[in-house]
C-alpha cells in the first residue's frame, strides 16, 4: 500500500536525504515526488539508500544528460523543486538557477533544482562525488545562489538608503546568505586538508 | 581532476580510467575496473566518475564508442593511449630509480 508525505525541505538537501533514508529504514521506498508530495511503496527495510544532489545551476539538457548518466550507473533518479513558486503573472523569481534564469520563464530547471538518486544498500556509504576536486567544485557551485542574493539584497539597501528601517532588515538578510557560503566554505576548507598530499 | 601538464603526472583517478578504456565500457563497467583492480581501495563516486568523463572527452583522450541501445559506451583515443604510455614510462623510471635505491626486493 503506498503512502504519502507532505514534506518541504528547501535547499537542506542533507536533511533530505536523511528522512528519505529513515523512511528507507522504515520500510518505505520512495515512488514519486510532487511539489511537497512524497509517494511511498512498502519494501524491505533497509533495502534502499538516498542521496540528493543540486544541479539548478545546470541547464535542462545538461542535468537530463547527467540523470541519463545516472541511471546508466543503475540508479533510480527522480526530480525535485527547491523553490515553492513566488509567481507574479509570468515571470518567476528563483533564486536557485542557472546564469541569467532566475527570473524567468524559459525552459531551463525550472522545479527540476535537485535529483533524489536511489541505489541499493550495499552497505557502502553513497557518496557521489568523490575526488577532491570534484567535491570542492560541488560545493563552489552551492554557493553562487548566495552571493548573488547578497548582492541583491546590497542593491535593494542602496535604492532603499535614506530609509534606515528597511536597510538595517536587508543588511540582514544579507548577512543570513552568508551563512550558507560560510557553511560551504568550511567544508572546502576540510577537503583540502584532508587531501593535502605529504610533502 | 587536474593533471599536472608540465610534469606529466595523471592523478590515479586519470590513469585508471585511461587504462579501463583500452577495451570500450560504459561508465557502471569503469567504475567496477577501478574498484576491481585496486581491490576496493579506490572507489569512484558516479558524480566524479561523470565528470572525469567530460574532462577526458574534451581533452580528447577519450571519445564515446558506437551506440550500444541506450548505454553509452566510450574508449580510449591514440592520443590518450600516448598520454597513458608516456605515463607509464615515467612510473617505470621513478620504480627504476627508486628500487636502486631502496633495493627492489619490496614486493
């Protein structure tokens, strides 16, 4: 018997993944996203492990390929928004997208922002990137959405200037962007020492 | 994945998947070469694995093989079996240097 889940988990991919394999663990694999919708069929607990990937900043053919590519490898791959839509007649504010799509209406990964990939347990961790530079070009790549909403936010404080309020609140939101970048840049940093060759 | 051009070192990761195309494979079958012959001590993540695959095709060292259904399949170029080859020659000479000095009974 299937069952659904309303879930929204935004850019928290990690926290994703988490729930989907506890879901896994709990007998559930999954068979269908929606927007906030998660669709579960029973199976054997444990049997399935789950891993979410950014790739909004691809353009469409470019992350179909790497779906393609994925599924080639043998795992089940399914599509998943980042964003809920703050639509305004046509044109659709996204802060995750590619270069010149965040606000837009073109075909691109509009709602398509993340991938939920899905392989069997074989008891080894489900780690898609794996080379240093790899990961640390992943984690460059998550960061971009972010600055471009500081400098966003810093165009708004200079239109907005002579109003203090409304500078001090973005000022601020400004600065809980830099969190993310922060968060990345820290991981950044463990790769490289991770992997510092012996010299 | 950076190779070091000057030097002509590959990183493992390179060579590997260099060496894995002499006969033509998709990427599942790489991936296991790897695994395979390292015996598990080298284990290439697919996102990784999709990447180094891009980087060597646009550097030509490798290129996609026909179109088996839906998998595809790719193989190493002549240009890449020279990058492999000179590779190889110079691994050899860095053993041959260091088992004169080390002693070459270390298995």
């Amino acid at each position: 018997m299937s069952l659904k889940k309303k879930r929204f988990f935004a850019g928290f991919m990690g926290a994703q993944a988490k729930w989907l394999n506890s879901m896994s663990k709990k007998g559930y694999r999954l068979i269908k996203t929606g927007k906030l919708q998660y669709e579960f069929d029973e199976c054997e607990p444990g049997k399935y492990v789950y891993t979410v990937e950014y790739v909004g900043d691809k353009s469409l053919e470019e992350s179909d390929r790497y779906k393609a590519f994925l599924e080639d490898m043998g795992y089940r791959v399914f599509y998943k928004n980042i964003n809920l839509d703050y639509s305004i007649y046509k044109a659709t504010w996204r802060p995750f997208a590619e270069k010149g799509g965040r606000i837009s209406t073109t075909r691109s990964t509009y709602n398509k922002e993340l991938l939920i990939i899905e392989k069997e347990n074989d008891g080894k961790p489900f780690e898609l990137h794996t080379e240093k530079d790899d990961k640390i070009d992943y984690y460059r790549r998550l960061s971009y959405p972010w600055y471009f909403m500081i400098f966003l936010f810093l165009i708004f404080a200079i239109i907005a200037w002579p109003f203090l309020p409304s500078v001090i609140g973005l000022a601020a939101a400004a600065l809980l962007c830099a969190v993310p970048i922060i968060i990345n840049a820290i991981k950044i940093h463990k790769i490289k020492k991770e992997n510092q060759l012996e010299e | 994945m950076k190779d070091n051009v000057k030097s002509g070192a590959l990183t493992e990761v390179t060579f590997f998947i260099l060496l894995s195309l002499y006969v033509p494979k998709h990427g599942y079958a790489i991936m296991q070469f790897i695994e395979e012959k390292t015996k598990g001590r080298l284990v290439l993540g697919a996102g990784s694995l999709y990447g180094a695959i891009n980087t060597l095709t646009e550097k030509r060292w490798i290129e996609p093989f026909g179109e088996d259904g839906r998998t595809k399949e790719y193989v190493i170029t002549p240009f890449g079996r020279e990058i492999a080859e000179k590779e190889l020659r110079r691994l050899k000479e860095l053993t041959a240097i260091a088992s004169g000095i080390i002693g070459g009974e270390c298995a």
